[in-house]
C-alpha cells in the first residue's frame, strides 16, 4: 500500500483538546494584556503617549477620522490588534520553548 503524501501522520495531528487549550490560553493571554493597558499607569501612559504622535495623528486622517469616538475606536482597536499580537508571539515561543524541552529530555 503507497503511502499518499499529502496524508498527516497521526504523531503530528493536534487534539481538538489542544487546539481548545491553545484557543483559551490565546483568549486569556490578550485579555492579560489588555488589562494592563487599562489598569497599569505606566503601560497606560506609554499608549497615551503613542496615541498622541504625528504619526498617529496621520492614522486619523488616512482613515478619515474626524470624531472623538472615531479616534477612540481605532485606538481600542490597535489595543486589541497589539494585545492580541503580543499574546500570540508569546503562545508561541512558550510553545516553542516546550517543544524543545521534551525533546532535550
């Protein structure tokens, strides 16, 4: 019987137990984040801060915000997008540090 390459061998499938695990911990990791933009000074000062660069500004015109609300809105949006981000990067290098350190032992 020929083995089919575009077949996944049963040792490199993930369990949906897994993918769940990886999906809460995902979830959790950036709601984390996000809780510490709002509830920690400095990393609120530092958001503050970015929010308020001509680079920023340019944003609001790029995609023509005019309104106090529009300018909230994206910038909760780029804390979600940042948070979420930072959240994944972690997910994986702790993965990452995980893989090889079952594979050392």
């Amino acid at each position: 019987m020929a083995r089919n390459e575009n077949t996944i061998s049963a040792k490199n499938e993930v369990s949906i137990a897994s993918t769940l695990g990886r999906t809460a911990g995902l979830i959790g990791l950036t709601l984390l984040f996000m809780a510490l933009v709002r509830f920690c000074a400095p990393v609120s000062h530092i958001v503050q801060h970015a929010a308020g660069t001509a680079l920023w500004q340019r944003a609001y015109v790029l995609f023509h915000i005019t309104s106090a609300l529009g300018r909230e809105q994206l910038i909760m949006s780029a804390i979600v997008v940042v948070c979420f981000l930072l959240a994944f990067a972690l997910q994986m290098g702790m993965l990452w540090g995980w893989a090889r350190w079952k594979k050392n032992s």
